[in-house]
C-alpha cells in the first residue's frame, strides 16, 4: 500500500490528501494510480462529495521532475504519454464525478498541481496560498486542462499572462479574478472547507451532479442545444425523490431530508 494518498471515510462524503509533503505533494505514477483509485472507491463506495487538500506547506508542485529528467534517460521523456496516461485520465475523472469536488488549496499549487485544483468543482484557498503556471519556466504548455480552463476562466488576456510569465498570484487575487471560489484566512480553511463537504453531502446530490454536467457543457454547446440539455436535465431532477422530498419540506416549513436520489 502506497502512504503517497491518504484517504479518510467521512460517512457520506470522502477526505482526500496528497500525502508527500517532504516534495510539495509533486506528482510521481504511484500517486497519481493511488489518487485515481481514492477518487473511484469514494464514487463506487457511494460517496456524496469530495474533499481534496495536500499534506504539509503546499499543496501540489505538480510533476516531481526528477521522475521526467532526460539526463538520466537515454531519449528525451514522452510527456505526451505522460500526460495521456495520469493528467488527462484523472481531469476527465473528476469532471465525470456525480457529486460535487471541493479544493482545499492549503499552499502553494504550481504547475500540474494548480490546474488539478481548477480541474475540481469547488476552489477554496488559504490566503498563503500562491497559485502558479510554472510551465514556461521548463519549456512547456499548461496540460492538466490548464490551457483549457484558465481562458475560460479568466480570458485570454490573462490567460496567457499567467502562462507565459509564470508570474505567482495570490489566493486573494485568484478569488478577484474569478479563478477561485473563495480565499479564507489559513486557519478557516479546512473547518470551512469540511463544513461545505458535510453540507454538499447531505444536499440533493442528484441535482448537483446534474448542475455540474450543464455548466460544464456550456462551454461547448449552443444555447438551443443547450436548453434541451437544461430540459432532460429537469426531468429527470423533477422525477426525483429530492426534489419531491425539497417541495415537501418547503411547503411543510421544515428543513429536507435528502437521500442523493
């Protein structure tokens, strides 16, 4: 059993932690596997939200490059494979997720390590927190969804000012900017941040998953297309105990009972 993951059972919703903090939580293959089989037990274990935070000062450095030095190969590295075989696969992972994902970004997050945290549906930062697009600084582009995300997030202004200077931003700027949810003072952010995982799993966690699939598809669809998303949406969230149970309860003046179906 690898310790680079530690995965905590809350009952209903799941704490993750990147677990190597003597390397800024970087990246090596072992925990990348470890990280993708937390986050599939939590979903097949019945899971109603996620927590995601990193063990230590930091919380990803993104790749451990002593894992991808081409000194000590005979060829130059794949990071194609690399990026087809762990990044891509665990972005797609989290997306997919039918619950919401929340980002404990208790650092800093560079690299690899702050695109995974965009990547999650829900980002609250530390106010030490730093957020950096180091790629330029070793030749590369932001992969793990970050030259996907932070145009739509920020624009292309700043999108391409982060990446190619590879200058820091703070949690509080990040949270101005809108690439963040919320930036908290240090000590707030886990008890907030597990409050928020606590509420998320008692919540209709039907239509939340339902919710996260249409602001995600929104980036691609039409808006015609997209009204008929929001109409097969509501639906099937009509056709629901939850929401059935939520107008009960509204009109009952009484706090819902949710059972994430």
């Amino acid at each position: 059993m690898t310790d680079t993951i530690v995965a905590r059972n809350h009952g209903n919703w799941v704490e993750i932690t990147l677990n190597r903090p003597e390397r800024l939580n970087s990246f090596t293959d072992e925990m990348h596997r470890a990280l993708r089989a937390a986050l599939e037990s939590a979903r097949d274990g019945g899971a109603r939200a996620v927590l995601l935070t990193g063990a230590g000062r930091g919380f990803c450095a993104g790749q451990d490059l002593g894992d991808r030095d081409p000194s000590k190969t005979d060829g130059p590295p794949d990071l194609g494979n690399t990026v087809r075989t762990f990044y891509a696969p665990l972005v797609r992972l989290i997306r997919a997720l039918d619950m919401p994902v929340i980002c404990a970004v208790n650092g800093v997050a560079a690299g690899a390590g702050a695109n995974l945290a965009l990547a999650c549906d829900i980002v609250l930062a530390a106010e030490s927190a730093k957020f950096i697009q180091s790629f330029s600084k070793v030749g590369l582009i932001p992969d793990t969804g970050g030259s996907w995300h932070l145009p739509r997030l920020l624009g292309e202004a700043r999108a391409k000012g982060l990446a190619l200077t590879a200058e820091p931003i703070s949690a509080a700027q990040a949270a101005d900017w809108g690439l963040i949810w919320k930036a908290l003072p240090d000590d707030d952010l886990m008890p907030e941040a597990r409050a928020l995982a606590e509420r998320f799993a008692a919540g209709p966690t039907l239509g939340y998953a339902q919710t996260k699939r249409a602001i995600q598809a929104a980036a691609t669809n039409t808006l015609s297309d997209h009204l008929e998303l929001e109409a097969d949406a509501m639906k099937l969230c009509g056709e629901s105990a939850d929401y059935a149970e939520g107008v009960s309860a509204f009109l009952e003046k009484r706090a819902p009972v949710f059972r994430g179906k």
